[in-house]
C-alpha cells in the first residue's frame, strides 16, 4: 500500500480523497493556488505545496508544477479526483513515467473514451447499445441532411471532444441544419480546439441513466448499480438519485450486465461510470467517464462501499476483491449539489462564509470544504456542498431530505438551497416522473 498520496484537486473532492487516505493509514500532501492557501483540504492535509497563482491553467492544470511537487513532497501516487485533469491522457502518462503511480484508469483508456468517436466504435464492439447516428465525424452539411432523413428528424450536433453542452445543438429540420451545423463547430473550435462533430438521434424525453463500475485491469469486473441524473440544468447535473425510479429490476439487471461485461473485457483499471440515454425501455450508449463522479456518495450510500477507497487500493496493485454477488443495493440515496449561485438567476455569488450549519442525524452525510469565515474565491466552479441523504425506501428519503434542506444553513453568500426545496416539492419529482428537460422547464431555461 502507499505511504503518501498528493491529492491533484480543490474542494470538496480534494477533502474526501485526503479522509479515505487517512483512514487507510495513508499520508496525504495537497497542492493548492495562492487563493485556496486557506482551503479545509489545505489545512487537514499532512502537507501541501502551493503551486501557482489562482488561474487553474497556471496552477491545477499546470502539470509540471504538480509533477515538481510529487518529487518535494517524496509521494508514491497521485489522484486526480475529478474535473481538472482527472481525465487527461497527457497527465496519466507523466505520473506514470516520473515514477509516481496515477490513481485511475491506463492513459490508454482515458484516450480511448475521451474520443466521442473512438468511445462510439468500443461500446458497440463491447456490445452496447447506442443513439443511431453517424459513425464518425459528419464533414458536410449535406450528411446532416441524409441522416436526418435517414434516421428521422430532429438530430443533434455534438463536438467529437465535446463535453458540458459545449458544441451540441438540436436541428429540428432540414432548413435549419446549416446554421446550426456551423455554430456547432465554431463552438467546439473555440472550447476544445477541435471543430469535429457527428450526429445522433435527438431524443425528446429520455432519463439519463448511468452505471456505476470498478475494474482491477486484470479482466475482474463489476457494476455497483445504477444512479438516475435526469435533473439537469444546461447539461449540467443538479440532482442525482440510485437507484432510479424509472427502472425495473429487469432493466437494471440487463444494463448493470452489458456494462461490467464491458468493463472486464477492456480490462478496465478503477473506477468508471458509463452513461446511457434510457427513453421507451431501451438504453443508449452516450458516453463513458474514466474518474470519480461528483454523485458518487450516493452509490456508496447504497452498496456501503468506499469507492475512494477502492480506487487506491485496485492502483496498489490488489485484487478488486469482490464479485457481483457480493453487491447488494440496499435503500435509496439522493444528492443535492449546493452551488453558489442565485437560486433563480444562476448567477454566481462568490463570497465570505459568515455562517455555516450543515445538516445532520441518521442517513445524512454532507461533503463540503466551507467552515465560517472561509473565504469562496471567484476563480472556480461554484459548487460548495454535497448534500447526501439516504434511506429505507424513496419515500424515507425524501422525507430525510425535506429536513435536511430545511435545516441548511451557509450565509453571507447566494446558494442553490432554496431550487432543491423547491424542486423536491413538486409532484413531478415526488412521483419520479421526470426527464432531462424537466429542470428546465420547471426554471424557465429554453434548451
């Protein structure tokens, strides 16, 4: 097992990883911009460098810095928790030949899912069910128009490099796919430096279904169930819960398969998750997240697993130590992401915690790095809490949720409170009837 873990990240993540080292006997060293000096994670770790100015680019994406402070600090692994470069080949391939050891998949599988198309062409070789659609990028205006007549209108335009919303665009007709054709690559120009797409079946009201998975890299695998991550708000999750509400045991029974079945014939090293569109009974493949996702409590709410845990220890070199009869999902589990923002704008609101009480009783777990007087930078994404609560049944934890939003606390700064309140309220989400557009709707967001 390691001695000593550098932690690659900020927040919440960069707090949940250094608690799983601890409790593993592992030492942890945290690296951080000028303008988290002050963070929780900063504090709690064994060590931290610091190791660059608040920019992300010169300081939590700038990977010679990370690199000279794994060789200070004398560490013997590296984990990137998620966003940042938690899904950069580039990375993984420096850690692993500056010596240290990366916490998650080969680069070669990072690459291979982080390629839309790639990514298409392994699913459907794996077996896996996907959106009809191109089969590689579409390079003019006059493929859009005979696969949308092909496969039926309306299409969506995504970026081959995509990510986030960024470069996708739903074409309702014929007459409307040239622009749409060029503002699609324009934006994936501007955001990715790659102006590839391709195109897919749009569909109108499918539930974002993703599996959650563990690999040793040696051919063992297995699924830990499913988590629903239908609300969203400009692609963008705001609300998770495993298991779904819209899924039968047949169903999750048949995806959770296809999915470990996937996972141990690529030989998959940690952790991963592969996300499906899941509209009329029929599951398509969209994409697979080679990392952490930010709603992964929620399956180790249910299953009692530590996935942090798990990741570091399948990177030591151990056996994944389980098979899919060991997994049980037990109760329901939902998580809030607590942004700071405006509840109706969305704008962000950066600012000074002048008073934080976070929820607490049995079945309610918070992940956050706020402490009174802690000072939120502007210079990173707006997420300050996780709220996870879990229970016996749906109802339960809605119930526990309903109590737990009441009793939220974080003052001095805009936050996303009062949204959950209120979508947790409507009948809609009470009664799991709800799809990828519901959010949007219900805020008055346009698609």
């Amino acid at each position: 097992m390691f001695d000593k873990v550098l932690i690659a990240n900020r927040g919440e993540i960069a707090l949940r990883i250094h608690r799983a080292c601890r409790e593993m006997g592992i030492q942890t060293v945290a690296v951080h911009s000028t303008a988290d000096s002050d963070a929780m994670h900063v504090r709690l770790a064994d060590e931290s460098v610091c190791i660059g100015p608040p920019p992300a680019r010169d300081s939590y994406l700038n990977i010679p810095q990370i690199l000279s402070a794994a060789t200070i600090a004398g560490v013997d692994a590296i984990h990137p928790g998620y966003g940042f470069l938690s899904e950069n080949a580039r990375f993984a391939e420096a850690v692993e030949a500056h010596g240290f050891t990366f916490i998650g998949p080969t680069p070669q599988h990072i690459s291979m899912m982080g390629d839309k198309i790639v990514a298409k062409q392994t699913a459907h070789d794996l077996g896996l069910p996907l959106v009809p659609g191109s089969p590689g990028p579409v390079e003019s205006l006059e493929e859009i128009i005979a696969l949308g007549e092909k496969i039926g209108w309306p299409v969506l335009i995504k970026a081959v490099a995509g990510g986030g919303g960024r470069g996708m665009k739903v074409v309702e007709s014929p007459e409307a796919a040239a622009e749409a054709f060029s503002l699609a690559r324009a934006e994936a120009k501007a955001a990715f430096s790659n102006d590839a797409v391709y195109v897919e079946k749009y569909l109108a009201r499918p539930r974002h279904i993703e599996i959650q998975v563990l690999g040793d890299g040696l051919g063992a695998g297995v699924h830990l169930g499913e988590r629903d991550c239908s609300l969203q708000r400009r692609h963008q999750k705001v609300l998770e819960e495993a298991p779904s509400p819209a899924l039968n045991t047949e169903q999750r029974n048949r995806i959770g398969e296809l999915a470990a079945d996937a996972v141990r014939k690529l030989k998959y090293r940690g952790a991963g998750t592969l996300e499906f569109l899941f509209q009329d009974g029929e599951f398509y493949f969209i994409e697979m997240n080679t990392r952490l996702q930010v709603e992964h409590p929620i399956t180790e709410a249910v299953t009692g697993i530590d996935l942090v845990r798990e990741q570091i220890r399948i990177a030591a070199g151990a056996p994944l130590g389980m098979t899919q009869k060991d997994i049980v999902i037990q109760g329901h589990a939902i998580e809030c992401r607590i942004n700071a923002e405006h509840p109706e704008t969305f704008i962000p609101c950066p600012g000074k915690i002048v008073d934080y009480h976070p929820p607490g009783g049995l079945g309610v777990r918070v992940d956050s790095g706020l402490y009174t007087g802690y000072v939120m930078p502007p210079y990173y994404d707006s997420m300050v809490a996780k709220l996870i609560v879990n229970g016996t049944s749906r109802n339960e934890c809605l119930m526990r949720l309903r109590r737990s939003l009441e009793e939220f606390v974080i003052g001095g700064i805009d936050t996303t409170i009062p949204l959950h309140r209120r979508i947790i309220g409507e009948q809609a989400f009470i009664d799991g009837d709800y799809d990828i557009h519901w959010l949007e709707k219900l805020v008055g967001l346009k698609k």
